[in-house]
C-alpha cells in the first residue's frame, strides 16, 4: 500500500527527460530553455536523492545557461 497525498515526498510527472540534454539540462525543442529539477519527470527513492537531482541540475543548467549569455 501507499501513504496518502499528504504525506507525498515526491510526485510524478514533469517534462520528459528525452526532451532534454543532460549535458546542458537544455531543452531540445526550444534553444536556451534551461529545465531542472522537479520541472522534470524523475522520481527517486527517498533518502535525499531527489533532493541532490535538483541542486545538480540547477547548477548545470545555471552553468550552461551563463555561457550562452556570454555569447552575446
């Protein structure tokens, strides 16, 4: 059995990582959209994984996000 909404640590859903590059956390449909953390649908187990997906791919894609604006 499951634990009701309420005691939720994690939901499920949120753009499709296969629309994403993991390398850039860049969109692969629009150019310069940057997509992480709980935007995305990944789920980890508990225990602070989900947690550590969001700053790392909040960092990566602040990073990846930066260049690009260095370009101009």
């Amino acid at each position: 059995a499951t634990n009701p909404f309420e005691n939720a640590q994690i939901c499920c859903g949120g753009v499709d990582t296969k629309e994403i590059d993991a390398k850039t956390m860049e969109s692969n449909l629009v150019k310069d959209l940057y997509i992480a953390g709980e935007l995305l649908d990944v789920d980890g187990i508990c225990g602070g994984y989900n947690l550590q997906f969001a700053w790392s791919s909040g960092a990566l894609a602040g990073i990846h996000a930066a260049k690009g604006m260095n370009k101009e």
